[in-house]
C-alpha cells in the first residue's frame, strides 16, 4: 500500500493545479428524463478534492449506484493519468 500511495502522490504532483468542471447526464427516473451529474475537481496542495454539488438528487431506478462504488469510480479515473 505505501508503494501505491506514493505513487499516486507523485502523480498528483504532476497534475497542473487549478480547478476544472465537468457536467454530463443520464437517463432519468423517466422516458425523456435526465438527472445532471455536475463534478469540480480542484488540484492543489498534493490533493485531488471532488466536489458533485450541482449534482440532481438521486433518482429511484437503479441507475445511481453506492457512495463506495462512486468512491471507487473516481480513484479508477484519477489513477489514470
């Protein structure tokens, strides 16, 4: 694990810092429907901080998954720079 973790930390060092924002949609509860998912990453200090507000309130189908499987979701974007 320490191994990983630094090389994660370098590679945020290698990341220009700053602040970047991203929105995109999904299928909503209904047909035509659209939920917002709105992301500003903010690079900085040797820390990758993501902020989803902005981001439509869950809706009920199944298309939202788990706050672990989002977490996990950003450490697989974010180590692929």
């Amino acid at each position: 694990m320490d191994f990983t973790e630094r090389r994660f930390a370098a590679a945020i060092k290698r990341l220009p810092p700053g602040t970047y924002v991203a929105e995109d949609c999904i299928d909503g509860d209904t047909e035509g429907a659209l939920a917002k998912i709105r992301v500003q990453l903010t690079i900085g200090n040797g820390k990758l901080e993501f902020d989803f507000t902005g981001t439509d309130p869950q809706i009920k189908s199944s298309r939202y998954f788990l706050n672990d499987a989002a977490t996990t979701e950003i450490y697989t974007v974010a180590q692929s720079f």
